[in-house]
C-alpha cells in the first residue's frame, strides 16, 4: 500500500508536514509506503535534518503550492505541477491507495469530486469530524461543512455514509443514527429536518433513532449525527473553541483533552472514488500523524469500495 502526502499544504508547511511523516512511518506497518509530494530539495533537506534516510520514502517531485487564498475550483487546471494536482493524479491512476493533505479544503474537494470522481448515486460527497462522548465512546457528525445547503435526500446518504464509515473503520456494527433537531418530536424542526426526519424513519437501510437535541451530541446517545453542513460547521467549531477557552484558562481535564484536534488527524471525503483525506490547515506533526494512520485505516477498510456497494 502507499499513501501519498501533500506537504506544502497547510500553515506550518512543510516542516510538520515531514515531521508528521515520519512519526507516521515508524508506527504504521512495514509494507506501507508514504509517498511525498513536494519540492525535492526542500524534502530531501527536511528528511535530513530529522535525521532519517530518503531511501524510507517515495518522492514526487511537486514544486506548486495550492494556497489557502486560491480559488478552489480555479486552482487544480491552473496549478496542475501543485502537491494537491499531482496526489489527485497518482491517486486516479491508482498509484498511491490513499491520498492526505492539510491543505485547501475547497481544493481537495474539487479534485475529489472532479478528479476521482462521486461514487454513482451520490448526490453530495460531505466531511465528518468525531464527538468525543462522556460514556468513552465517539460519535461521527456529518457534515460538517462541504454542503452549507441541503436537501433531505441528501440529509438521508449522509446517514447511509456514515453508517458505512462507522462499520468500516470503526467497528461498529449496527451504528444508531440520530438527526439533530430542536426537539426530539418528529414533528419538531424546520422544513428539512421535518422531510428528513420522514425519509429516516422510513428506512430499512439504517439504525434511525430519531431527532437528538445540542445537549445530546457528547452523550454518545447516537453513533451517527447527521446535519446540514452549515450547522455542523458550527458544532465543531464551538467544540474547538471550548478546548481552546479552557487550554488558555490552565484547566485540565481528561474527558475535554479529547476535543483536541491533534488526535483526530484528519477525514476522510465520503461518496467519492478513492481515499482522500483532509486534515486542519493549523496541523503540527502529531496531527499530521493522525492524519496518515487514519488514510492508513480508512484505505485499509476498503472504505470507498465499501461505500460504492452500498449504493449499487
């Protein structure tokens, strides 16, 4: 297996970025092989100051960086020799099983959708973040940002995404799916809530458990959390923002050191044709690392191939 890894993507590019890579290459196992995709001499020179040999990695020579202020849909034709056009290449030519980049979210997304393709039969590919739950467990919420506005048609594969993802890469057998609303009454909610909450319950394909409230998403009552983007942007963000309030205040707490970023790594894309996964543009080395053990995890399931049956 090989993953390739863009590292002139996000803010501390691309030092964390080969920091990260090779904490990676020492935990992940011997037959997988990180492919790097950057300037040469910058990576060459970043290995050596580590200390680690080149010979460990495969290098892709990829001297363009898709910035945070390029257009995402312009970028890809008009950067084609960028880290991100080049891991969008090799993972359509199935030379790399993974592809992983801290980079431009809204560049990954267009090379996901137009570069690798939606699975047929998926109206809109979407991004999940994990809830950190007080029973131990975590919850998967999705979207939380790719779709600002949806449909409930869309709110209903969202669901069908992350059970598959859940079951795949997480184990979970029979994920419980919940949709977030303001009232737990199918009745309650806006227009899309309402129709989505129809097309949930009506399903034979998932484990609905109907709506859950703000105050139920860290309980672990549901597995699966399913929203528009909009309002899952906003979730994580809070959740962000509490660990940031209390990491600045001196509090310590086990149960909210989970909201760190840093464990989680990255996500993976759901409804496209291959394994691409986004990490935070703020990522140092160790979320790098969890960024590339989970493409690691994720290519290892055979999620997409997983995700494409299920809509056949």
């Amino acid at each position: 297996m090989k993953i390739g890894i863009d590292i002139l993507g996000g803010d501390f590019a691309p030092d964390a970025n080969l920091s990260g890579a090779v904490l990676a290459q020492k935990e992940i196992p011997s037959d997988v092989r990180l492919v790097l995709l950057g300037d040469k001499d910058q990576i060459l020179s970043g290995l050596s100051l580590l200390g680690e040999s080149a010979e460990n990695y495969d290098i892709v020579h990829a001297p363009d960086v898709i910035t945070m202020h390029d257009h995402p849909t312009r970028a890809i034709p008009q950067k084609p020799n960028s880290s991100i056009s080049i891991g969008f290449d090799l993972l359509a030519k199935k030379e790399i099983q993974a592809f992983a980049s801290t980079g431009n979210t809204g560049a990954m997304l267009v090379g996901s959708i137009y570069k690798i393709n939606s699975i047929p039969g998926i109206i809109r590919p979407c991004i999940t973040s994990v809830l950190p739950s007080v029973n131990g467990s975590n919850s998967i919420l999705l979207d939380v940002g790719s779709n600002a506005d949806c449909k409930p048609d869309v709110l209903y594969q969202f669901a069908v995404l992350g059970s598959v993802y859940a079951k795949s890469v997480y184990g979970i057998e029979n994920p419980k799916v919940g949709l977030l609303n303001i009232g737990e009454e199918a009745s309650k909610g806006n227009l899309l809530t309402i129709a989505a909450h129809k097309l949930l319950a009506e399903s034979d394909e998932i484990n609905f458990i109907g709506n859950v409230e703000g105050r139920d998403l860290f309980t672990g009552m549901a597995d699966i959390i399913v929203c528009d983007g909009f309002t899952g942007n906003i979730v994580l963000k809070q959740a962000e923002g509490l660990y940031s309030i209390m990491k600045k205040r001196g509090i310590h707490d086990d149960y909210f050191d989970k909201f760190n970023y840093e464990n989680y790594g990255g996500t993976p894309v759901l409804g496209v044709k291959g394994n691409v996964i986004i990490g935070h543009g703020i990522s140092n080395d160790k979320a790098v690392k969890n960024m590339i053990i989970h493409a690691y995890e994720v290519a290892k399931s055979g999620l997409a191939t997983k995700i494409e049956a299920a809509f056949t």
